[in-house]
C-alpha cells in the first residue's frame, strides 16, 4: 500500500482559466438566474454556451491540430467549480466528457470528423446507463448485420441528451465495451424521454434506441480501462461542481445565520449552528483539496492507480459533504428552508443529483479498498 | 361516553368487521402521490379526494364514533375508534384530512362548547363539509406564542382583527381557523393577553396567499386579516384565556382516547419500508439488500426504529424511568423527527441513479414518494421548535443544564 | 422480516429487586470505591459479595429446587444495570452466565451437583475465547482418552478467572461444541495468566491447560443455539450493565456541566456541550428500552427469534452509546478530563472493555442483518 | 545562515548519508513503550533513553545543525535539518525529547537573546543536558492567557514570582522554564500587563507536583511559585512584552526552516499503521481487511488522511484558497486533532477483544500503543484550546460568524 502521491499543481493555464471562469460565471448566472431557467425546456442560455465557444473552452481539453487548446481536461476544473458555484447549469460537464473520451479513445479519422465541431460547439454527452446501478457492467448490445451493426435498447438518465448534438452511447460487442458516437439527428425526436429530475437546474433524458443503423465508423472499441477512467473523469468534474456548489451553499448559510434573529440575538452566534457550518467548512476544505490534487494528476492516457484514487476520494468526499450541506441549508434556514423561495432548495435538490452521478460514496469507497487493500 | 366493559369477543368481531371494510372500500391508486400528512394538500384534486374518502369513513361509521351521537357521532366508547384507527394504519389507507377539526378543534368544542357550538360545528368537521385550520404561527415569531402579533379588539358585539398568520395548512380552503390573537397589548401579559376564537375565514378582511414549499407543491398560507370583524361569539373560553385553551389541545393528541375524532392524521415511513425498496435496487450488479454495507446501514436504523417504539413504551413504566424523569416525552420529537429524515434520506441513497428523478417522472420508484418525504420532513424538524431548540429544551429541563 | 414484537414488562420481582438493587449498590459502591479496589488483586470486596449471597441474589436465576429463587436471568437485569451505575466491578454477570448455563443445558445430576454451591456463592464463569475475534467458532479440542478425554490448550481473557471457583469452558468434541464444568483448584495457580485490562476495575485472565483429566460428568453436550443462547445473554448482561454506566458517565458531564464556568459563563450553556450530552441522554435511553424489552422476553429456553433479535440490538446500541458517551466525558472535563483523578477516565476505559465484550457492535448487526434479511 | 543553493546532488548526498546513519543507529526496542510526544515523559528510565538518543543525534551533527556554529550548531542552511527531520520520520526513530529548548526558547534566543544568553543556553539545549519547560496554563484559567494571575514583582535586580502553572510538561525534570507572568495588575492591561522570562526551575520557592494522566502514566507537572526570586536578567524583551514575545514563538513551530533546531517531536499516527494492525486481526473468523465495513471504514479515513496533507499543499496556492482565505491554516488543528482521536479510537475496534488490554500486558498488540495513543490523543482536542473553542475560532475568523 504506497500512498504519498500529494502533488498539487496549479499551472498558469488554470490559474488563467480559473481568473475568467470566475468573472464569466459571476456575470452569467446566480441561483436568481438558474430559478428562471428551470422552467426553459433544455435548462440552460444558448447565448451563455456561444461566449463559453468564443472563450474557447468548448475546446479546452481538445489538442490545437483539432481546434483545441491543449491544455488537458485538468484546466477544466475551475471552470466546472465556478459553474457550481453560481448555479450554472450548463452541458459543460457532458461536453468535456464526451470530447475528452473521442480525444482518448477515437481513432484519427473519428477525432478529425468529430473533434473540430465540438470545439465549435456542437455539444456532446455521454451515455452510460442501462440501469439504474452505476456499479453495473455495460450491457446494450449491438448486433452484428451485414457490413453495420443495429442498436436496440435503451439508456437511462442521458444527461442532457437533449441539447446535445452528439451522443457516445456504452455498449457492447460480443460483451466487449464500445463506445459508439450517435448524432442527434439520428433519433427520433419521440426516442428521447425527458426525465422529471429532483434537480430542477439539470436536464437527463431516456433514450430509447430502435434498430438504429452503426456504421464501423462511429465505434470506438474500448477496454475496461477507458471505460473505467471515462466514469472517473465523469465524477472528477461531478465532484468538482460539487465543491462549487457546497461553496455557495456556505456562503448563503452564513449570509443568513449573520443577519437573522432568533431571541434577541443573531442565530449563528448558537454553537448548534455555528459548529456544523463550520463542518461543512471543512468538509468542502477537503473535498477541494482532493479535487485539485486529482486534477494535478491525472493523465491524458490511461490512468495511474494514484490518479484512480484521486479521483474516486474526491468524489466520495465532495458527495457527502454536498449533501451535508444541502441538508442543512435547509434545516438553518427554519421556516424559510422549507419554501421554495429559499435558494436552500436548490442545494438540497442538486446534492441529491449530485450524489448518486457516476455513484455515490459508498461505491467509490468500495472501489478504494479494492484498489488499495486488494 | 365511559368505556364500558365490552366483551373481547364484541371488540375482535369489531376490529374483524372494519378490516373487512377497509379491505373492500380502501380507495384505489388515484393516479396521484397522496399526501402523507394533512400539510400537503397543495390542489382540489387531492383535496376532493381525501374529502370523498373521509366523508365514506365517517358516513359508514368508522370514523368519530366516540362523538356524541346528536352531533354526527355514535357515542360509542373510544376504544373502537382506536380499534378502526389501528386498523386504517395497517391497511395504510388514505389520511383523514379534516385534522385540525377532527384533532383540535372538534375535541375542544366537545369540552368546553356550548350546545349551540356543537349543533354548528361538529357535524361538519366529521363529514369534511367544514374545513379547519390553524391560526397560531406568525412572520418573524417562530414558534414562540408569547410573541403573537395579531390583534383582536373588541368592539361591541364584534373583535376586529388585524394581522396576519404564517404555515396556515389549507388557508385557502378552510371555512374556520381556531385563532390566537392577542386581546390585551399589555407588555407584561405576553401569554393571558392571548384569547382564542372560533374564527370564520370567508368574511371580508380575511386573505391568503399560498407558500410554495421546498416540495415545489402548496398546503401551507400565509393568512391576513385586515379589519376582519369576527362576531363576539367566536371567542372560546374567556378574553385572555387562548394561551391555556392552546395548551389544552396538545393532550387531544393522543388519539381517540382523549376525545379526537379518530382517523389517521399522517401516513407514517418505516424502516420495512426503505427495505422493500432496497429489494427492487442493486449496488454493483447485486441486491442492495445482499450490500454489506446497506445492510449495515439499515439494521441501525431498524434498532433505533425499534428504540423509539419501545420507548413508548417503557415510559408508561415509571420504575424504568426514574433516572432521568420526562426524558422519554420529552425528547420524543427530537428522536422521531431525526430519525424520520435519516430514513428518508436514506432511502434515496437506497435508489442508486433513480434517486435522482422527482413526483412526476413515469420511472419514479413509488411516484417518487421518499424523495418528497425527505424534503417534507423538514417540516417537522423545524416546525414546532427546531431540533436545535428541542435539544436545549431536553438539555435544559430533563438533564438541569443552563439556559444558552 | 415480522418486527413488530415491542413488548415491554416489568414484574413485581423485577420491582422488588429493582429497589433493593438501587440501595444496596449505592450503599456499597461509587467510583471513590471503585478506584480503591483497583490495586486488589481481585478487584472485587468479598463482604460485598458475601451480601450479594444473603440477599438471594447468587441464585436468582436457579431454580428453587436447587435453592434459587427462580425468578429467571430477566430478574437480575435491574441489579447489574445498578451495579454498573455505581460502578460496582464484582464477578456477578460471570457468575449469573455460569450458572445460567448449566441451569439451561446441565443434565439433572449435573444441576444438583454444580447449582446449589453457586447458589451458595461458589463464584462461576464462562471461558469462551480461542482467540480475539468473539466472531469466530469454538476451536480447544477435547481428546478421547481410555474413560475421559484430555483438554489440552488456551483460553483468552476469561472474565473473573481467578476469582472463579467453577469455569465453564467452551471446547469441542469431533467439531461438535461442548462445555466443560472445570473446578479452579483442577487447575495450578501458575496456569492462570492475569491480563492487564484498559479497565482497571475488571479482572481477565488467560488459561493454560495442560493436558487436564475431562470425565464425562463435567461435560455438558451442546447445541450451536446454547452456544448462540449463552454468548447473547453475555450480550444482554453486558449491555445492560453500559446502561448504567452511561447513566452515571451522564450525571457526572451534567455535574461538571453545571459548576464549571468559562469566560464567565457555566459550561453547560454552551450548546456544543449541551446537545452532544442530550445525545447521550438519547442513546442510553434507547439502550435502555431495548434492554428491558430483551429481558421482557428473553425465554427460558432456547430463544426465539425476537430473543435473539432483542440481545443483539441491546448490546449493539449499548456498546456503541458507552463508547460516545465515554470519549465525550473526557473531552467535555477539559485539562482535568485529562487526568487520573477525573472519573471519566474510568468510564472511557470501560467502554473500550464493554465495546468488545461478546462481539462490538458491527459483530451484532451483522448477526442481526442475517436474521432479518437473509 | 542564508540559504545558500546547494547542489541537487550535494543534498542527496546528505540525504543518503543519514538515512544510512539512522538505520545502523537507530535505537533497539528498549523493551518498554516509547512516547509519541514529549508530554508523555513519566520516568527517568524513559528520560535517560531520549536524553541518550538526543545527544547521540545531536554530537552525530544530526541536530541543530541550522543553529550558529559557536554554540553547537553547524551554522547550515536550514535544508540540511529539513532532510534530516524528513529521514528520522520516515525511519520512525524516537523524538526529541527536549521540545521547549528546541522548537520554542532556544529560536527565541537565537533571535533576540545576547551574546551571553546564547553562551549560556543554547548547547545544553542541544545536548540535552539543560532541560526545558513552559509555564504558559494556570489552573482554572483554560488556555486564556489573558487570565495569568501568577505575578513577577519586580524587587531591585530580581523578580519575585507568585502564583502557580499547569500543564508543565517535564516541570519535575526541568532546569529552565519559559514563563509568562505578570508584571502589571492593571485590569486594563489583559495581554500588555505579562512579561516573558527564562525563570530557573531548580531555586527555592519553586516546587513541583507530578500529575497523572488518563493514562496512568506521568509527564504532567503543576508548578508552584511561592516568592520565587529569579534575577531580573532572565527577563527576555522589555517588561509587558511577554504576550507578543508568547505569540512569536507560535512561527518556530514551522520547523528548521523558521529557526527550530529539528529533530522530531511526534511520532505522528497514520491510517496506514491501521491497516498493518487490521492485517493480523480477524472479524467473524476472516482477515478484519476481507471485512467490508472494516474496509469502508478504514477507506473513510485515508480519504481524510489525504486531504489533510493535501490541505497543507493546497494552502501555498492563494488562488486555491480565495473563497475562504486563511481556512485551511486555521482549521488545521481542530482537523488534524479530531482525525487523529477517529483514527486511535478506530484502532481499538480493529483489535477485537485485543483492545481490552493496555499498556503492560504482554500480549497487547503493539505492547498496548493504540490505546496509550487513544487515551493520550485526547491532550490534544483539550490542550492548546479544545475542539470546541476551535470550532468558534473558525466559525468566527473564517466564516465571519458572530461570538456566543
């Protein structure tokens, strides 16, 4: 049992990124914002997503000779952070994802054809499950039909499936992973089932998939081990936006322990509230320190075991502590917490999303002691 | 009205016909997520729904059966009220909606109401016609009574009345509010300036406006009374007396046996529940319930589940409870409410991916029932006095520590 | 999975022994007295023992037939809880275990051989442990040889060993478990290993044996349920003895709590220390309720399933309520928490000793998970 | 004294050569438990072995190695030490004892101390002849300095000294004492009104009585003070500088770096110890690491192990710190303390019926080290400001939350 990779980086193109994200968001959204959005059909601004394309960070992680800017997925994270930090919901987080996978696992012609419009803003996401078990092995299949194959079967909980432009499906040949790149236009409007989620700031569909038609070229043959990173990549930026998110929640307890009154005096000078705000401090102070150090880490090949570990805490840590916090807010919030006015209901509701994204806590941990005890 | 002896055969032969009953006319799936408890009737469709199923369980006899019979009920002694009640609770029927009527109001009347009072209300709190509900919570004043606001002035054979009411459940359907306004404005009489009126809420002055909760639904109003002018003989009791009458309705609570009308007022969740649900999930492509650590999870909750009903129990036993007196009743809302939101909360983590849908989504496990639980719970973890003030208040008069 | 057995009884003997139980160990214990005993070798005062036999209390749970009173195992739950609220260390529960077991599983000459004299006072004990791990199967073999078997090995950390006169030890015959009536004067003094205990009000010892003679007559053939039976009703003793020791670590944090000021004001008022302490309250009262519902329907015989289910859950919560209780008894007596002369340095350490006793907490819930969901 | 750049290889060298030293000379087991801090000093057996070890290291030129070269020292860069320390913790060789004289009083005479108070003190110090103690605490005072009642008068070249100190850890072996006392009683100067001296311990006037541990074992003094004359000479600063002098010694606990003369104070405790023990026990008949919720458990706290170090790595970047400036170093000892009492407690339960045993046992796993360290971790959630007062100091300077 080795354990001392404690390397925490923060190169000048996050420390440049992190500078904008934190302008960009604080002038592009607030918990005021997101409220409003939750009533628009795909949950998000489409003005917001162009200035994300002129900033140029639909193509962050993406190598310059496809239009990127090569500074790897890690310069993502603040941006993520500050995303979740002023509510934002955004397909950001999909986005990186499936373009990181095609930048990963596609082969040349697959990252010529499909690299560029994502970095123009075409807008990917990842579909993962069959069920819903996020500890399960892969298991839509496609079936082999003369010179293509034919998919049929369903994913669950797509996120934003239905802004996206293109969708990289799991699934399997012969119980071997692949990774098929699907264009939207190949479905059918009514093939894609909007799920009514606890979060109402997020967006995740059904998708189901009948006989469609997978040329060779839209496979990406996968191994467990791209599988297994993709996931882990997926709950870095999950865990990432948490922090952002406990960030705020914080931020919006103390606002209201140091202005309200209870018995005469202001509520967060009560050791019963002070002591677990003061938890939820730490427990962010925690998660984030994890975040950036897997951030710092990880690979743009197949991940270390230091980068696995990485990883998986920072998205164990950053789910407990998120939905300690949410629950919380509500509760320090009194009779106010128990409205929908009060911006503590955005919280509770996304540290429910967000706990259970790419699995939850316990699943991570049990994936930790597999890699580290076994 | 006494409990007289009747035979254990007449009673089981009783409990045996209202199971039966309950069986054949327990309403079915109306298509909707019924409400757990009466605060969250949020539209007319569950309100009309749960105002059919009472009004069948009254007009069929099983429901205020220990009301006098002149005034909608059978006179009968309560313990079949409490046979039918425990029999609602385990066929998990519907709850009766009308509850501060049937749970306050009604019993109070009964008590302490005039002839003419009873002839007018009680009937229709056991049929669902008259909705009640409760005016005593205001903006800004949490829970603390003494600091009620709201003003009631007597002017000849009227109280003008003007304030407003804050966690009004169904404000805006009810036809009487039992009302605490403050009747005197002298400093020193925070709780005796305090009367209590049968109030009527459709009259000119009297407004509300619904609060959306955390749950995205309604049930609770705020409530503004505006030059409302309630007849003198809506007080209860006399001018100056609300504060006692109050505290006279917290004992109805306990059920058919102290003069509630009967009916189950809450549907309540249970740990058997929560592994019903982790019986249709996996962890890791395995039944959540072969999950080591959900089993974990689950066996505390079930000991503490258990803890909380044995100690109902043990209460009653004086000798048992001789180190630390009141500690039970006293701490029993802390514990069941805190534990209420571990369990709900837990059986989201149960769900794996679907714990993230909501009331609405098609794929819901249970229409999405545990993930507005656990949001509605906080209603009782802050409602009533906090948790954090239940704590103080068990530190402070169980175990003898000093005030904050 | 059927739970709903909440049965709660407390019967005039219970009363009767309850009140007399309260007296006596106030009379004759408290944690001055407790210290004292600390450097004896015994660690217990034989006067006190002595009027533990006057008062009936040795045969409590005999049969009158073999001079008990016969008021069941549930009769003597009041008497330990007070001894553990006045920190009473005598080898009771030991002695009500042996006795029960033979009481339980003894043929009838075996019962008018060995009860009487525990009735009188002979002290018994129950030597299970192989090994640390309370989870484990019995392993010390009993080989045949000629007309009696030979016993040959260890025992680990027997409660009361060297004050016992008669030692029930758990071996096997071909796998099958046995316990075997051993008198201490079978045994040289120099094969009893004292063990140096966290708590240093409690006596241990492990036991070598060399090659003893076993003659039929002091074997007591068992089931796998007596063996499951006796460990719970350890289990239930145990527990009900942490009821009260938490109850009397409470009153001295809530003693502490209301003399003690800091920066001007009495400790107590901090919620930091009032509500983790109203936390204890909470726990030891449920510990207590699942105790007296274990000893509301424990059977004489071979115990049902909710016996079973209520001697896990008592000892499981118990346990786990010492445990805080003890660690925040020393924490809330600041700088003098920290010393010897604190009694919450003797509560800590009988927690860490309670905790392990027939299995800690995990140990019960996983046998609990198996009953309810397996 | 600067830190001159030193070749890459030049250090690894060094580094090479004592890692080489330690492992030929690192002590045997003395056959009894070696502390984990110097508060934990309870015997001239335990004392003489460290005193031993300590003068070994140091005359080894392993030890004040930073410190000017006419006084003991070396006169090297501080990174020479900073290696140094670094191999002693990976090598887990006992501390150094003489922690006060080390980290606190011998920086503060490098600092602001004459040419003859280095002469003086700073070699025995090193060689541990001269052994140190602090007399910050005073009985029923917490660990408010502000409080101090023990008063310094001042009587012509001398000060007389009244009063009595807590906590003193070594006060029974101890030559010198860094005291803060009181030279000024106006009420209106808390923090101005206390001087700082480096008082001898061995004079008339001043006693000792030893103090037992939860632990059973001794390390603690109370210092007692009665018209104590010590030469006003060992005044350090001017009179009523003592707070500030109090609060310049908090930057020296940064290690060599900052002027400590090195050497390890702690033998830190680590998950990964945890798990060796885990490794040798067993839960229900199979390895305590085959046990899921051992394994959960244990993962739990390597995830909080790691973010503590990380922490420490991530406040050297202001930008990864801008939300809640100054969090990470003022949460670190509520953080660190509470992990650590976790973390002991746990490795109790990881010992099965082993953890019933203590220290003297034979058969004790790791001769009883994890319950001492449970038992002795509590020094530190108490000591220094008790996890609650942390809690508040967070609270309050970090998140801005008012006082009580």
């Amino acid at each position: 049992m080795e354990f001392n990779n404690l390397k925490i980086d923060f190169t000048e193109e996050q420390s440049m990124v992190n500078a904008s994200a934190k302008e960009f968001c604080a002038d592009n959204s607030d918990t005021k914002r997101a409220r409003q959005l939750i009533d628009s059909e795909l949950g998000f601004d489409t003005d917001t997503w162009d200035e994300i394309i002129q900033l140029g960070w639909t193509g962050i992680n993406i190598d310059d000779q496809y239009g990127g800017m090569s500074f790897g997925i890690s310069a993502a994270i603040p941006i993520v952070e500050h995303m979740g930090n002023t509510m934002m919901s955004i397909p950001y987080p999909s986005h990186l994802l499936a373009s990181e996978l095609i930048g990963r696992l596609g082969d040349q012609s697959q990252k010529s054809q499909w690299l560029p419009p994502l970095c123009d803003g075409k807008r990917g996401t990842v579909a993962f499950l069959d069920n819903e078990d996020w500890g399960s092995e892969p298991q839509l299949k496609l079936i082999k039909k003369n010179d293509h194959y034919l998919m049929t079967g369903e994913k669950l909980l797509v996120s934003d499936a239905l802004s996206a432009d293109i969708i990289i499906v799991l699934a399997t040949i012969d119980t071997h992973p692949v990774f098929v790149i699907v264009e939207s236009h190949m479905l059918k409007p009514q093939d894609l089932h909007p799920r009514t989620l606890i979060d109402e700031t997020k967006r995740a569909a059904d998708i189901s998939l009948q006989n469609i038609i997978i040329e060779e070229t839209q496979i990406m043959h996968a191994s467990h081990e791209i599988v297994r990173d993709i996931k882990l990549l997926g709950s870095l930026l999950m865990a990432a936006e948490s922090v952002g998110v406990i960030s705020i929640t914080l931020k919006t307890i103390v606002d209201y322990l140091t202005t309200r009154k209870q018995f005469g005096k202001l509520i967060g000078s009560y050791q019963s509230l002070k002591h677990p705000t003061v938890e939820i401090l730490l427990e962010m102070d925690s998660a984030k320190s994890l975040v950036y150090h897997a951030a710092s880490i990880i690979e743009s090949g197949t991940l270390s075991i230091d980068s696995q570990i990485a990883c998986h805490m920072s998205k164990a840590k950053a789910s407990d502590a998120l939905s300690f916090a949410g629950d919380r807010a509500v509760q320090f919030h009194g009779g106010m917490g128990f409205t929908y006015d009060c911006d503590a209901m955005l919280f509770i509701r996304r540290a429910q999303w967000a706990n259970q994204q790419f699995g939850d806590p316990q699943y991570h941990r049990n994936q930790l002691a597999k890699l580290i005890f076994d | 009205m006494h409990n007289n002896k009747h035979s254990k055969t007449e009673l089981s032969l009783f409990r045996k016909k209202v199971s039966e009953w309950l069986r054949i006319n327990k309403p079915k799936d109306p298509g909707f997520l019924l409400p757990q408890t009466f605060m969250e009737i949020g539209s007319e469709q569950v309100l009309n729904f749960l105002r059919e199923w009472q009004f069948k369980l009254w007009s069929s006899g099983f429901l205020g059966m220990s009301w006098p019979s002149e005034f909608g009920g059978q006179g009968l002694p309560p313990i079949f009220q409490k046979i039918a009640d425990e029999e609602m609770k385990k066929q998990k029927v519907p709850i009766c909606f009308n509850v501060i009527g049937l749970g306050w109001a009604g019993p109070l009347i009964i008590d302490i109401g005039t002839e003419e009072e009873k002839r007018k209300y009680l009937k229709g709190i056991l049929s669902g016609d008259d909705i009640w509900c409760q005016g005593f919570s205001e903006p800004n004043h949490g829970s603390d009574l003494g600091s009620i606001q709201t003003k009631a002035e007597r002017s000849q054979d009227s109280y003008i009345v003007n304030g407003s009411k804050i966690w009004t459940t169904m404000g805006n359907f009810a036809k009487y509010m039992i009302l605490l306004a403050r009747t005197n404005n002298d400093s020193d009489r925070r709780y005796d300036g305090l009367s209590f009126f049968l109030a009527p809420m459709k009259i000119p002055g009297v407004s509300t406006s619904p609060i959306r909760k955390i749950t995205g639904d309604y049930g609770f109003t705020e409530t503004f009374f505006t030059d409302a002018k309630i007849p003198a003989s809506t007080l209860m009791g006399e001018e100056g007396h609300g504060w006692s009458l109050a505290m006279k309705l917290l004992q109805y609570e306990r059920g058919a046996e102290a003069g509630a009308a009967g009916g189950i007022s809450i549907i309540p969740t249970t740990v058997e529940d929560v592994v019903e649900v982790a019986k249709t999930t996996k962890k890791d492509g395995i039944s959540s319930l072969k999950d080591p650590i959900t089993r974990d999870e689950l066996i505390k909750l079930l000991i503490d589940q258990k803890a909380i009903y044995l100690g109902e129990r043990r209460a009653t036993f004086n000798e048992l409870c001789m180190d630390f007196p009141n500690s039970l009743p006293l701490s029993s809302k802390l514990r069941m409410t805190e534990f209420s939101r571990r369990l709900r909360q837990y059986a989201l983590t149960v769900q794996g991916a679907a714990a993230a849908v909501y009331v609405g989504d098609k794929k819901a496990i249970q229409s999405g029932f545990w993930q507005r639980a656990y949001l509605n719970n906080f209603s009782t973890t802050i409602g009533g006095g906090t948790s954090q003030i239940q704590a103080n208040i068990v530190g402070e008069h169980v175990l003898g520590l000093p005030k904050d």
